[in-house]
C-alpha cells in the first residue's frame, strides 16, 4: 500500500471518527439538557428532544430494534468497505461523501444500541426532528450523487454500452 492510499485512508477514518463522535456529543449534550419538554428556539430550529425507535421517518417503527440494529449495522460496514476500497484510488468528493454516510450511519448504530433508540434534537415544525448525523447522512449522500454524475467513468461506461466497436 503506496503512500497515497494510506493517507486517503487515514482520513477516511479520521473523518468518520470525528463526525461520528461529534453527533454523539450532541446527543449526549441533548439528553443532559433537554429533558423534561424543554425547548430552545434557535430560530429556523427548535432543539427538542425526541426518540426515534425506527429507522429514517420512523420507518420499521414496529420492528424489533435488534432487527433494525442488524440491518443498519450490516448496510453500515458495506458502505465502510465500499469507502475503504474507494480511499484506495485517493481521497476524493466521492470518499468525503462516503466518510459522511459511514459516520452519520454509524453514530446512528451506537446510540441505537444502548437502548433501541435514536436520539433527536433538530426540530423544524415542518419536518421530523433529525440530528446530526441525519445531516451527515444526507450530506454525505448529496456528495456521493454529485461525485457519481461528475465521474469520467460513468461517462466512458455509457459510451461503452452503446454498442459500438471501439476503433
């Protein structure tokens, strides 16, 4: 493993590491000081604390959480690895991204695993109360999508399946 790969992929971990424990923080942070239906405006957002025992949405709700945990888990280490190999090729928007998802997934699994539950503590009025590493998560899609559609290679890979023989 030349130079290259392995500071990509040391950042990689960093990345994951700090955004993960910095949602965690927060969580913690929320817990100790929202409790008992306290309410701080912030503005465009509430901090209100809220659980959520199912998955995006509240999705799956009713399903058992050490389900939810499994499954979450196993998509989490998939993309881990994904991101991994993909560090491997240089640090890039797409591993950014990709560090983001790992990180947000993963906060998620932790505070999942102490009690079923997710911790949230973002609220709009308009929207699900959400946290950080929901933010993370969706940055981090945001990154891989725009990353994948600015890709050189996806272009040469359509040029590849129109059924013309290279010359």
């Amino acid at each position: 493993m030349g130079g290259h790969t392995a500071s990509a992929r040391l950042l990689l971990v960093g990345l994951i590491v700090g955004l993960g424990g910095a949602d965690l923080i927060a969580k913690a942070a929320a817990q100790r000081t929202l409790g008992a239906g306290r309410v701080v405006d912030l503005g465009l957002l509430d901090l209100r604390l809220g659980f959520n025992s199912g998955t995006a949405f509240g999705v799956g709700a009713e399903l058992p959480a050490a389900l939810i945990l499994a499954i979450v888990g196993l998509i989490t280490a998939g993309v881990a690895v994904f991101a991994w190999h993909e560090a491997a090729r240089g640090f890039s928007i797409m591993v950014l991204g990709l560090a983001a998802i790992v990180a947000g997934a993963a906060a998620n699994v932790v505070d999942r695993a102490g009690d079923g539950v997710v911790t949230d503590y973002l609220h709009s009025g308009w929207w699900p109360t959400f946290n950080l590493a929901d933010v993370f998560i969706t940055l981090g899609a945001v990154a891989v999508l725009v990353a994948a559609w600015r890709s050189p290679s996806a272009g040469a890979a359509a040029a590849d399946t129109s059924g013309q023989q290279p010359t």
